[in-house]
C-alpha cells in the first residue's frame, strides 16, 4: 500500500517537474523564433518585435501563442483549407498532435458553431494544454521562456504595470449574460448550457449548476449573486487572485477584466459582477 501511495504521489508531480527540468532561456526573440516555426509554420519577420516587447512586458508565452494563433496570418493560412485539414492543423500547432476521432468530432461542431478562432481559445485553456506546456513552454519545443514565470522577477513586476481598461460600469460592454450570449454559448440550441459548451472554469460551472443536473439553465445565470458576486466569493482558493477556473462569467468578461492580460484577475482589476440581464 505504501508503495502505491508513492507511486501515485509520484506519477502526479511527473508533469510539474518535468515543465521545471526543460532547457530553459531568457531570450525572448529565441522564444518568438520557435512560436512562428511551431504556430506559422515560418520565421519571424521584423513586425514579430511587437511579440517580443509583449515577452519582454511579462504576458505569457501561453497568451502569446494564443495571439499568433488568432492572429489573421494564421486564420487565413490554415483556416481557408477544408474543415477537418483546419482542425488538424491547429490542433498539431497548439497540442501538437493531432485530433483523435472524439476531438475531431466536437472540434468540427464547435468550428461550425462558432469558428476557428473559438477553437483556438478552447485548445490554449484545455487541462492539457496547461498540463503539458504550462504557461511559459512552447508548445512541440523543449524551450521554456524562464525570465517572465519567475516571481518577483522583472518582467512579473513590468506586467502588473500595463495599462488598465478602464471600461466598467453597467453598460453593454460589460454585459456578460445577456439573451444573445446565453443563445451563442447554447450551441445545441437545447435551452441549456452544456458542461462541453461553456467557456468559463469548471469550478465556476459546478457552482452555478445549483440543482447539479450538468447544465446550465438561464435561470441559474441569472440567479447567480450575493457573496458569489464579491471579489472573496469568487476568489475561492484565497490567493487572492481570480483564475478563469473560478470565474463564473463568460471568457469575454473574464478578459475584459484582466487588464493586463496575464490570465488573472487582481482585487485592483476587479470590477464587480458584470451586469446581467433579467
């Protein structure tokens, strides 16, 4: 029994530890070099700088590698091709591998839905993605970026200096559930949102799944309030930062709020609950 619970304990600091042992740089245009050749299928050019300056500033490699992702090069290039080549493609550029018979399926329904760059988001938020690359490894290289996941480092210290969105209040931009993003979530169009088709955190889902039926009803959103609301409530690990696992939100209000785009929101960048309509 012992040796199990060695075992166990062992097979699960196997992913953290082999992220902390690979080769890592502090060159940031060493690192743009490889997410052009992983993600574009090319080498960087002169407008890549702008990545590099992103790198320098503290963004993940996991933000940068959405942001080429999305970027129109990369929609155009691979996303003009049949459905099922497009899906394989950002599938070998983002996990590299390619899809297995499950994935193409649901990636083929999500593309339809809601098109390429969706899936993007979907594959950079998925538990392997964040498993296998974390935030500062390229994904199909063995080069992490170590000068930004160091706390206290200067690139950390630079993010938490980037300009602020300054949007807020109560009006459209901040609306995060209304009826026409309930409607573009309900992708099977059943009245419900699926755990498969919701774009927050699973702890967040299982939060407001208050009758624990594996779905969202409307009137579970909208009836979504009180503590939960506040930045404590929402902060369910104390650390005091919100990850999207524990946003009960849309993605869009997550990244509106994250100011400076690092993937969490601090007390300073928390606004209160976007506004829902009723």
């Amino acid at each position: 029994m012992g040796r199990l619970t060695v075992l166990v304990s062992a097979l699960t600091v196997v992913p953290s530890l082999a992220l902390a042992q690979q080769p890592c740089t502090t060159d940031a245009r060493q690192v743009i070099e490889q997410v052009y050749r992983q993600v574009l299928e090319r080498s960087a050019d002169p407008g890549a700088s702008v990545w590099v300056d992103r790198l320098n500033g503290g963004t993940p490699v996991r933000e940068i590698v959405r942001g080429i992702a999305k970027s129109p090069e990369h929609l155009q290039r691979f996303g003009s091709q049949s459905r099922d080549n497009m899906i394989v493609d950002v599938y070998r550029h983002l996990l590299n591998r390619g899809p297995d018979p499950e994935g193409m399926k649901s990636a083929g329904v999500f593309v339809t839905m809601r098109g390429s760059a969706s899936l993007v988001d979907q594959l950079v938020d998925s538990p392997e993605y964040r498993q296998r690359f974390g935030d500062w490894t390229i994904p199909g290289s063995s080069i992490r970026y170590c000068a930004g996941g160091e706390p206290g480092s200067r690139e950390a210290r630079a993010s938490a200096r980037w300009p602020r969105d300054n949007r807020g209040g109560d009006g459209e931009d901040n609306e995060a559930f209304d009826d026409d993003r309930f409607d573009y979530l309900d992708v099977n169009r059943n009245g419900y949102i699926e755990r498969n088709e919701w774009d927050g955190g699973r702890s967040a889902f299982e939060r407001l799944d208050v009758n624990g039926d594996r779905r969202l009803s409307k009137d579970e959103i909208t009836r979504a309030g009180g503590d939960g609301n506040s930045f404590a409530g929402i902060d369910r690990d104390r650390d005091g930062r919100i990850r999207l696992n524990e946003w009960p939100w849309s993605r869009p209000a997550f990244d509106r709020q994250d100011a400076n785009r690092d993937g969490v929101i601090t007390q300073d960048e928390y606004r209160g609950a976007p506004a829902i309509r009723r």
